[in-house]
C-alpha cells in the first residue's frame, strides 16, 4: 500500500511538474505578447505623433503659399488696373494726336492759298 501511495505521490509530483512547465511557458509567451503589442503601441503612437506635426508644418506651409498667392494676386490686380489706366491714356492721347493732326492740315489747308 505504501508503495501505491508512494508511486501515485510520484505520479502526480511529475504531473505537478509538467503542468506548472506548460503554464510558466504559457505565461512566458503571454508576457512576450504583450511586449511585442505594446512596442507596437509605442510606435504606432510615435508615429502618430510624428504626422501630426507633420500635418501641422504643412498647413503652416500651405498657409504660407496661400498668403503669398494672395500678394502675388493683389501685385496682379494692381498691375492689371495700372496697365488700364496707362492704355485709357494713351487712347485718349491717340485721339488728342488725330484732333490736332485735323487741326494742323486744316490750318494748312487755310494758309496754303494765300
């Protein structure tokens, strides 16, 4: 009997052994797991962090071009109006020339015959 108790002790010292293996191996690769999500984690949140200031540069830059195609516009605009007014002027100065061209050969034609 003693030997029954003996062996069956034995028995289930070894499976005592072999169950707390599997388990310490078991934890030791949820503990991995959990390593490896969390880097994933860190990362992924450096990154994240990463592109938003990267967004943030941009828009600054996108912001930064739009002011400067606004200026370039309103340089545009100025221009254009600048250029209107200079060709208003010079019409109106082609008509003064053509009113005096009159002007002259009709005074021609006046003190020629004398």
């Amino acid at each position: 009997m003693r030997v029954v108790i003996t062996g069956f002790a034995i028995v289930l010292i070894i499976l005592s052994c072999g169950l707390a293996v599997r388990y310490n191996q078991q934890a030791t690769y949820a503990v991995e797991e959990l390593n490896k999500e969390r880097y994933q984690r860190i990362t992924s949140e450096e990154n994240l962090q990463r592109s938003g200031l990267e967004i943030g540069s941009l828009k600054a830059e996108l912001q930064r071009a739009q002011s400067k195609y606004e200026s370039a516009e309103q340089a545009l605009n100025r221009i254009k109006a600048i250029n209107e007014d200079l060709k208003q002027r010079l019409d109106k100065a082609a008509e003064i020339q053509v009113s005096l061209d009159k002007r002259i050969a009709e005074l021609q034609r006046l003190t020629s015959p004398l």
